[in-house]
C-alpha cells in the first residue's frame, strides 16, 4: 500500500528547491573532465579484462585489447557483470564524475544539453537495458542505441537528414519510472509526524487506479473505526494512453468513503480557462464514486486547482518541448502538503482561488509569488536542473550504502542534498 512514510532515508533526501541559476561552467573544463573520465573508464575496463575470468569475452582473432576497449569492452562489461553500474560507481573517479553537480556541467547549445564523455554516454545507455537502472533523462531509448551503446541518429529515409524527436534530448526525454518514484519518496519526505489533518501520498498505477486506492484507504479506516478526516495527495499519470501527469487533492471522512468531501484537480495546462481532458477526470471520478440513481454525482463537486505552466506543443521545435509535468505536479504536490500541514482549515473550507494562491505562493520554483508565474526562461533553466539532480539521486540511490559512510568533505562530493 503506497501511503505515506515518515522516516527519512537517502531515497528519499528531497532536492534543494531553491530557484536556480545559469552554470557558469566553460566547456575547456568540461572537455578536461570528460576526457578524464574516459580515461578512468578505460583504465577499468583494462583491469577488468586482465582479471576476467569469463572466457573469449573480449579479444577477437582479428581485434587488440585497445580496439576492444574503445568499442565492445564496456557492452561486454555490462553484459556479464550482473552489477555493472554499481561496480563502475565503487570507484572514486568514476562516481566523482557520474555524481557531479549541475554547476560542474556545461550544457550546449538552446537545447540544454549537457556535454558529456562518450563512455559516460556509453554507460547511461547500457544502464537503461538493466530494470531499476536507468539514469532518469540521462540515457537514449534501447531502439536509438547502437551496437556498443552509442546513441544513433534517426534518418528520414526520403530526405535523408536527421530526424529530430523528443527522445533525442536531455531536455525533453519523458519521466521513467525511475524518476517518478525518487519525486514520490520525496513527496512523501514532506509529512510532518503530527497534523491535524493526516496526509496520504498516492502514486500507483494511473490517475483512476490512485483514485481506486484512496477509496480503498478511506474504507479500510473507517473499518477500524477512524473518524478523522483524511487528505490524499495524488500525483500520476492520466492513463496507459496518456503520458501527461496530473495531481489532486482529495479530503475524505473515513466514514462515508462513497463520498469525498472535497476534489481538487491540479493540472499543468490550462489554456481556454479548463484543462482539455476535465469531462474525462469527471467520468473517473464517478466510476470510483458512484452514487445511487437520483443522487447528485460526486464530480459536481470537482475544483479546478490548476496552472498554466506548460508550454503547448503546437508550433514549438521538438528540442524546446516542454515535458516537464512531473516537476510542476510534484512541485504543487508538495505545496498542497505544506498548506495541508499550515492552514487545515484553508483545505476544509477555503475557496479554490485562495488554495491556489497559497499553493502558488509555496511554489518558488515556478512562481516569484502567488498566481505570479516566473519568466519562462527561469523555468526552463529550473526544469533543466530538476532532470540532472534526479539523475544524481538515482545514482545516489544505487550507492547509498558508500554515501552514508562517508566522511564530512567526501561528503560534499556526493551530496545528498543535490546542491
């Protein structure tokens, strides 16, 4: 059962949220690092070979052990060591470079892509062939890697130039499931210990299947003779056919668990005044909460708590898309639980415009202050930042056990505080 946790532990370290600036980072110093690291890459490699014990696995009868390490060692790396990435990552150059933070990284071009080393490339991409591996926007999709882990290029096969897609960037790969479950734990890292009202986080399966579970909850409360008002938290995605995310706010009474008290739908575009999918949102909400014929349904008493944040695709170049909702939903998650924590009877009986004036204020990220969106081009720069120190959570995540065992300055090599 997904609901919230409150001990805090290293997945869980929620990222520094203060709004970001621009790396000053030069590209001779990313060049420096990059070509450092490779060495460092290769120079394992070569001790793996000579120690490995998995036979004709690296030298053909017409290759050297030097071409082998440029091209097919690290793939064959991957492929016998069951632990490969957390393997690389025991070793201090290597987990030195994977783990900088983003003001030790020179991004490139409008796009917002990071410059990095063509093994660490190598590595995210090989990662990714590895479940509860993948490296959250750092690595291409399997069908875009070629036979050393490489990322290659789509070809218009009329045109014969190179077809830009969302994948292709840094910047506009989607959330995996990886990233999801860091920004979950880190929603849940937000729960005091007391509230007057407690605080569920829902984040399985799409929006009706979270809606299926807190009926679940509040049932299941009830049973045990729980009689106080309960708010669940929801951030997922709509449906299997629908990759955008939303959030929402739900007040229960365990009592009457057929009938929420309140429906707050927090969504991210909101063009024409109503998010385009809102009858759809309706139609989950009455299925999960039906009520007898002649009833009132449940949907009419839905709120609309949303922002227009995010950029419509329409007309906007593949490498500026904006594919950013699980950082804005997790951001208004997170705000919904601070006023849920602050001022309870703001969420009992506060009008939607003033819950979304404070949610938007505890929102620096995205707002300078309330209903106050920031310049799109901060936005961006932040969005940017989120998808590297995601990355650097996950990998943090694969070496907790080396992280809490550091000392103060190792420490500020790998912090968990993702600054």
């Amino acid at each position: 059962m997904n609901i919230a946790f409150r001990t805090l532990s290293i997945e869980d370290s929620p990222m520094n949220y203060e709004p970001t600036s621009p790396t000053n980072y030069t590209k001779e110093r990313a060049d420096w690092a990059n070509n450092a690291f490779d060495h460092a890459v290769k120079q394992f490699l070569r001790e793996w070979i000579d120690h490995s014990t998995v036979e004709g696995n690296h030298v053909d009868e017409d290759s050297n052990t030097d071409e082998f390490i440029e091209h097919g060692a690290l793939r064959s790396f991957f492929k016998h060591q069951d632990d490969a990435l957390e393997s690389l990552l025991r070793q201090d150059a290597i987990a030195r470079h994977l783990l900088r933070p983003i003001n030790e990284v020179y991004f490139e071009n409008d796009a917002y892509e990071p410059m990095l080393a063509q093994f660490e490339k190598r590595i995210y991409n090989l990662a990714a062939h590895r479940e509860h591996r993948e490296v959250p926007f750092r690595y291409s999709p399997t069908s875009r890697q070629g036979a050393h882990g490489d990322t290659v290029g789509l070809v218009d096969d009329v045109t014969g130039v190179a077809k830009e897609d969302i994948g292709m960037y840094f910047g506009t790969r989607r959330s995996d499931e990886t990233a999801l479950t860091i920004l979950a734990n880190q929603l849940r890292a937000e729960i005091q210990d007391e509230t007057i009202l407690p605080i569920h986080v829902i984040t399985e399966g799409y929006m009706e299947d979270s809606l299926r579970r807190v009926h679940t909850v509040a049932t299941q409360l009830g049973e045990e003779g729980k009689r106080q008002l309960h708010c669940f938290v929801i951030q997922r995605r709509h449906a299997a056919h629908d990759r955008h995310l939303g959030a929402a706010l739900l007040v229960m009474d365990s009592q009457q668990p057929d009938l929420p008290r309140r429906i707050i739908f927090c969504d991210t575009l909101n063009p024409f005044g109503q998010p385009p999918w809102w009858d759809k949102f309706r139609e989950k909400i009455d299925i999960v909460f039906p009520q007898p014929a002649g009833q009132t349904p449940v949907s009419d008493r839905l709120e609309d708590g949303g922002v227009n944040l995010q950029r419509l695709h329409d007309g906007v170049p593949v490498r500026h898309q904006d594919i950013d909702c699980a950082f804005y939903t997790a951001s208004m998650s997170r705000a919904l639980i601070q006023v849920i924590q602050s001022n309870p009877s703001l969420i009992l009986t506060g009008s939607i415009a003033d819950v979304v004036s404070e949610m938007t204020a505890r929102m620096p990220d995205y707002f300078d202050y309330a209903n106050q969106p920031r310049d799109p081009a901060l936005v961006r720069e932040e969005n940017v930042a989120y998808r590297w120190k995601t990355g650097r959570q996950a990998l943090q995540n694969l070496m907790g056990a080396k992280v809490i065992g550091l000392t103060m300055p190792e420490l500020e090599l790998y912090s968990v505080e993702l600054a």
